[in-house]
C-alpha cells in the first residue's frame, strides 16, 4: 500500500534505482524497504548467479534489467538512471535502508519548486543489534548526493575513478545538503572484518591510490570513533518489530 495521500502533487513518482550482483537476500530487504513509497524499482544486475534475478522478478515494482558488470561504478548506476521512468530518482545500494524521517519528507522534498538534487546524511551502521552507528570524521556526519530530479544531466562522471565515482562541479554545486533524515548502510554490520578488509584489498586494486580513503571507511576499529544509537529506525522497522 502506497503511504503518500491522494492527489498529483503529494505522490510524486519516484524510481528507486539500484545496482547488484550477487546481494538476493539484501535486495529482499531493499524491496521491501522502498515499495511503499516507489513508483518503480529499476535493477540492473551485473551478472548475479544466485537469486537475485527470481528475487528482482517477483517483486511486482521491479524492472529489471541485466547488464555485465565493467567494473566501473559510476557505468553502472548510470544504467540504472537511464532506465528510470519517474520524475525523481533515489539511489541505493542493496546493504541501505531508508529511514523513517526521510520517508515521511519525501512528499514535500519531491515537490519543491526550488530544489532538485539533495545530499542525504548517512548512518554507517556498525552494529544490527542494538542499532549504533560510527561517529567519526568520515562516517558522520556524512552526506550522500542520492535523491535528484531525473533529468539526463544528472549523472555520473565515466571518465573519473571507477569505484569512488562523483558527479561533475556544476552538478555538485546545485545539492542541497539535508539534516535530521537519514539512510542506513549495513555494510560495516553485515560484513565480518576479514570480509571489510578483502572489500577495501579489491577496491585498491580497481583504483590504485585509494588505500588510505578505504581503510577509513571500512576498517573503522582501526581508527578513532564512537558507536551511538541513531535517532530514527530505518522505514519499516516498527512494523517488522510488532510482526
């Protein structure tokens, strides 16, 4: 059931785009994290060998579309944008979440006359139970530029680092950064820290140059930080909790 009220202007049709390869259960919980506010959810998989294509299909909101994956991040995400039908785009990875405060303010986000693309605070999750996340120079406050009108300039640069992809000067110059509504990353929850540190190994191998910016995002015990409670749950969280 779609949670935004009756009327044009308070249901605006927002894509959901993600890109995955190998993720069918993140993806599960992705699905149901964004159908109650998605006009669509476009993913492009890279070439997945379990379920994520059985997962993607059945869900009644996904489109879904297969693309090898090139190793470049930036290539791929645009894909996803391309295929977007909707007049607003919100990106995520399949370890994300959307939290219930920026749920609640998409109506209103989605039908500004004045902004277009928005920079979202992100918590990195740590740890799933109880919920903390990391509080560092790097992992918060730290904003992601994720919910933009879908309009062609707003892409990806391709000719740039394949993994730590960016959007072009004038296009970073046009986001807003937003406060008190956030995503969730679970990677850092998710994955083990032997699996953290093989993910920043094969990450410095695709983008030589970028150890340092890895290892203090992804091997966060290694650096000073606290573990807080977030302010918010992640959409759905409640309803899950009172299942």
């Amino acid at each position: 059931m779609k949670i935004f009220g009756r009327g044009k202007a308070a249901r605006p049709r927002i894509s959901v785009t993600v890109v995955t390869q190998d993720q069918d259960h993140a993806l599960e919980g992705l699905l149901a994290n964004v159908e109650s506010f998605a006009h669509e959810i476009v993913v492009v998989d890279g070439g997945s060998k379990d379920g994520t294509e059985r997962v993607a299909r059945s869900h009644p909101l996904v489109r879904y579309f297969q693309h090898p994956w090139d190793g470049h991040y930036g290539k791929q995400k645009n894909r996803s944008f391309e295929r977007a039908t909707g007049d607003w785009i919100l990106h995520l990875d399949t370890d994300e979440r959307v939290g219930e405060k920026l749920v609640s303010a998409l109506p209103s986000l989605c039908t500004s006359r004045f902004q277009e693309f928005y920079r979202i605070p992100m918590y990195w999750l740590a740890s799933e139970s109880p919920l903390l996340y990391v509080k560092s120079p790097k992992h918060y406050p730290c904003t992601v530029p994720r919910l933009f009108r879908n309009v062609p300039e707003f892409r990806y640069e391709e000719d740039g680092h394949p993994v730590h992809v960016s959007f072009s000067k004038p296009v970073r110059r046009r986001m807003k950064k937003l406060r008190g509504m956030h995503l969730f990353h679970y990677v850092l929850a998710w994955l083990t820290r032997d699996e953290l540190r093989a993910k920043v190994a094969s990450y410095a191998a695709s983008e030589p140059g970028s150890e340092e910016t890895n290892a203090a995002y992804y091997l966060w015990w290694e650096h000073p930080h606290e573990l807080l409670a977030p302010d918010e749950l992640p959409h759905g969280a409640r309803a899950k909790a009172r299942a």
